[in-house]
C-alpha cells in the first residue's frame, strides 16, 4: 500500500505516494502563472518608487498630502482558483515557490444553502498568497464567477499592508 513516509500536506489522511506528475510542468506552462508573478514583481516596484518619492525633494508636506506614503508593504496576493485546482496551486506556491501552507479552510460557510468557498493560506514570512476556489449550491459563487471571467489561478486581488 506504499510508503506511509511519503503524504502530501494537503490531503486529511496519508497519501501513498507523492504525486506522480510533477504538476510544475503544467503550471509554468500557464500565462496565468507569469501574469500573477508579473503583478506583484510590478505592484512592489510601484510601492519602492512611492515609498522612495515620499522621502526625497520638498518632501514632508507632500508625504503628509499623499495617500502612497500610508504604504508600507505588498501584505498578500489572492488567486481565484478554478474547481478542483486548488491543491495544484497549493502544490506550487509551496513546493515550487517555497511557501508554507498555514492555514485551509475547505468551506468557510458550511451552513450557507447558496454558495460558498475554499481559502487556503500560504506564508512566505512578510508576504503571503491566498488562494480561493468557489463552491457552488444553489448559486454560482462569486469566485466561481471570477474564475469563468478571468480564468484559472487568475490574480483577484492584491492587499498592501499600512501604516494606519
């Protein structure tokens, strides 16, 4: 029955193996992938120029009256993930990218007849992911929604730390 040593994090129970395909292949391959990482590369290059302007010229005045200045950092990045996904995803900002899944809440509202969704947490210590994939019910869920729109593992938004 295998090797009881070898489990994926993300499963309740012992898997009995790892995963045969290595799903990095598949994701890499994704537009969706480089786009994700293309907005945070270009939303902490937006932060660095905000943060680093609010410090030079005639500078405490205009810090005071500008809204980047209450910027401190990039916090997390949501990805909308599609139905049955999220796991691959989960494999790849953790295995791939070297997060740590902290948290994973299957259904966060077990008790809603409409809809709901999956939303597991990765750290990567001062940034995080979160990844969302809708459950539908008697409704169609609003991630369920975004996904049909925009895609699998598409960017649904990016959530920056403040000072206030």
């Amino acid at each position: 029955q295998g090797n009881p040593c070898h489990h994926s994090p993300f499963d309740e129970k012992p898997a009995p193996s790892v995963m045969a395909v290595n799903p990095a292949n598949d994701l890499l391959a994704q537009p969706a992938v480089l786009l994700g990482l293309a907005i945070v590369w270009i939303s902490s290059l937006v932060l660095m120029y905000f943060m680093a302007s609010s410090k030079s010229g005639a500078a405490e005045q205009a810090k005071k009256e500008s809204a980047s200045s209450f910027l401190t950092k990039v916090d997390h990045v949501t990805y909308a993930c599609a139905a049955g996904t999220i796991k691959k995803w989960a494999w790849f900002h953790t295995e791939v990218e070297g997060g740590t899944l902290i948290n994973r809440i299957d259904d966060v509202r077990p008790g809603d007849p409409d809809s709901s969704m999956m939303i597991w947490c990765i750290d990567y210590g001062s940034f995080g992911v979160a990844l969302v994939e809708g459950i539908d019910r008697a409704k169609t869920s609003q991630v369920t929604r975004f996904v049909k729109k925009h895609g699998d593992h598409a960017c649904q938004h990016v959530a920056y730390d403040t000072t206030d």
